[in-house]
C-alpha cells in the first residue's frame, strides 16, 4: 500500500496507470484475532499453526460454503443445466442461519463478494511458496464396488483423489504462472519445496486439489459464487519472517504482485445495452467452450479474463434476443472491447397471449382462400 500510494504520487507511470484503470481492494488482515496471537508470540516461539485460526476457533479458508460437492453430484445426475446452469451456485439455505458454523469474519467477506463485483482476487498466505488455483476441492472417493478411474503410469499405489479442473483452468495456469514466473525464487526448481519435495515440478504452480484438498475454500467459492477468479499465493516459506527479512520477502514479491494485478486487464470487456443505448444488468455473457459466463453490472458492464486467442461470444439477456460475435484477445495487456446491442423479444408477449388462452395455440383462418380485410384485422388484433 505504501509503495502504491508512493510511486504514484513521484510519477511512476506504471503504477499512475495501474491505480487509475483499476479499483483495487486491499485488506490488510482477514483473521487479527489469530494475527494478534502469533504477532505475540513471535517468529522464534510460534508454529505454522498459532495463528491459524479465529480466537472462536474457525479456520477462516475452508469455512466458505461448499459449492463444489452439490455441483459434481448434479452433473452426475446429468442435471447440468438447468438446476446448476454452471453458473452463480446459491448459497445453502443451512449455511445462512444464523445458527450455523459460520465465522463473522467469513459472512463479512461473502457480503463484501456480493455487493462488489470482483474480477480477480488473491488471499496472502505464508509457509509455502508457491501459487494455488482452484479447484482445491476433491470429488469423494467411488462407493465400494465401483471402479475408480485408470491410474497414471507409475503411481499404481497413488492415493491421490480425483482432480476435475474447471471451465478456466488455462486461464487459471495463466495467472498462476504470471505471478510465479515474476518472484524472484518461487519457480527456481533447485530450491525444491520448502518443508517437504517440490509438488509444483518447478513451475511454482499448482492446482489445490493435487496438492492438498480442501473443501470450503474461499478460491472455490468465489468462483462457483461469484464472476472472480481467486488463487491463493503463498508468499515464502517462513509463516511469520522477523522484521529484519521483511525487506528481503517485499523485493522477492514486488514484482510479481505488480504483474499479477495487471492481468485483471488482460481478456474482454465491454457494455450489453438495448437497442435505444439504455445498460442492461444482470445479462450472461457466455465465452463458446468455456462452459461459464459471467453477469453484467447494474450499468450493463462486463469484464471477462481469458488467454490470448479468437473466441466466440455470446450475450443473452431475459426478455431479448441472443446476440453472437467473434472477440479476439491479444497479448498485450489491455482488453479487448467487444458490446453488445441487444432487440427486443417477442417471447414475452407470446407468454402472455398463451396465459390468455390457458396455453392453446391460436386459431388460424384456414388458407384456402384469400383473407377480408375484417379477417385480416382480427388475426392481426389476436396476434
């Protein structure tokens, strides 16, 4: 933050640009009763786990809703659509008791989600050094009897669960990779892991599932919940660093956190409106193959992040008509803009004349002849 507010106000070009094209929201510590606990106790006489949890007792990055478990039995069920259209997943009714194992710090941040419309997010971690990407979340093993799916080569005796990867996963990998291959250490394969073998194969990237599954996480929700793409990004190896190497982990992540930041500019953007220029909120813009849109604000504006390509994209809208064009995506930074103008259907008005005749199709004169003009009139006055 320092650095940000600093360098722009000596002219830095790169960061002027950054913070005047981009709304950034930064907090500063997402759980200060477990903060305030290993703050106390210090670098020599704490543990990767003092700290880890509320002062309730709630480790705050898996107590997000599981949206990932309803989602796989549906589309075992192959009602995928319409009941999980792949898209915003609710929220379980149980999870918003007030009753419910639910931190105040996590109904917090899920209203924050709700009332922001997030593009991309990262959650700083310590202990590792590495980047996570979703899905973090594993489907349970296969009911006894039935086989499970081939085994990689070599790994006959692998436990691993099922890795199912999103829609984005090379989108995913893209943004890992950006913030992995800018830090001055983390994608150095001879450093190898930090507490235990290098899981990442000297990439400095992995997916949650693979290396350690977790359901609940807020990565998975947010994307299951929400239009935000969300990585977890493990900043070192030490989980609370003395002063004196703060310095040291600053220039290590400088960087890499000034580039990942700027890939929210990367993919499409762009404005659904009607044909009399007036925004459209709440439309879905659909990229072909990717299997998940996102939804347009409350002025009819949408930002997409995708890798480098041509696609084909569509926005639809209750009430009008679908729209399709080609966007291509460069790879220089900045978004291609590509709106979308949006007519009328006449789907409504049907709907309401077969309400009116209790869902019967209407009574066409028989076109044997010609009609009068008395006929004409009639036919058009029901239509």
């Amino acid at each position: 933050m320092q650095f940000l507010c600093k360098e722009y106000r000596d002219g830095n070009p790169r960061v002027r640009a950054l913070v005047s094209e981009t709304r950034i929201h930064l907090v500063p510590s997402l759980n200060p009763d477990g903060y305030e606990l290993a703050r106390t106790a210090g670098s020599e006489l704490g543990n990767w786990a003092l700290g880890h949890w509320t002062e309730e007792g709630y480790d705050l990055f898996e107590n997000f809703p599981d949206l990932a478990a309803p989602l796989w039995a549906a589309q075992e069920r192959q009602r995928v659509p319409p009941r999980f259209p792949e898209q915003r997943l609710a929220v379980p009714e149980h999870y918003l008791d007030e009753g419910a194992a639910v931190a105040a710090e996590t109904r917090a941040v899920m209203a924050w989600m709700e009332k922001t419309p997030f593009v991309l997010g990262a959650n700083l971690q310590g202990g590792e050094r590495l980047v996570s990407y979703p899905y973090d979340a594993a489907p349970p093993p296969p009911p006894p009897g039935r086989a499970a799916g081939p085994l990689p080569v070599g790994s006959e005796e692998d436990e691993r669960p099922e890795v199912r990867e999103t829609p984005d996963h090379a989108v995913f990998r893209w943004l890992a990779i950006s913030y992995a291959s800018a830090h001055l250490a983390m994608s150095e394969s001879f450093r190898g892991g930090c507490h235990a073998p290098d899981t990442t194969q000297g990439t400095g990237i992995v997916q949650g599932a693979q290396w350690r599954p977790r359901a609940g996480t807020m990565n998975d929700f947010s994307y299951l919940h929400t239009d935000c793409l969300e990585l977890s990004i493990y900043l070192g190896c030490d989980k609370f660093p003395h002063g004196s190497e703060l310095r040291r982990e600053w220039e290590d992540n400088k960087e890499a956190l000034l580039t990942f930041m700027e890939q929210v500019h990367r993919g499409i953007k762009g404005l659904v409106t009607d044909q009399q220029g007036q925004p459209i909120a709440n439309a879905t813009v659909l990229v072909a193959g990717m299997g998940r849109g996102v939804w347009t604000g409350a002025g009819g504006d949408y930002w997409r992040i995708l890798n480098p390509g041509e696609y084909r994209v569509s926005a639809r809208a209750e009430g009008y008509n679908p729209v399709v064009k080609t966007c291509s995506v460069l790879y220089e930074l900045g978004a291609t803009r590509c709106d979308f103008t949006l007519a009328r259907s006449n789907w409504k008005r049907i709907r309401e004349i077969m309400a009116l005749q209790s869902r019967r199709p209407l009574r066409r004169p028989g076109l044997g002849r010609p009609l009068t003009p008395r006929e004409y009139l009639r036919y058009r006055l029901r239509l």
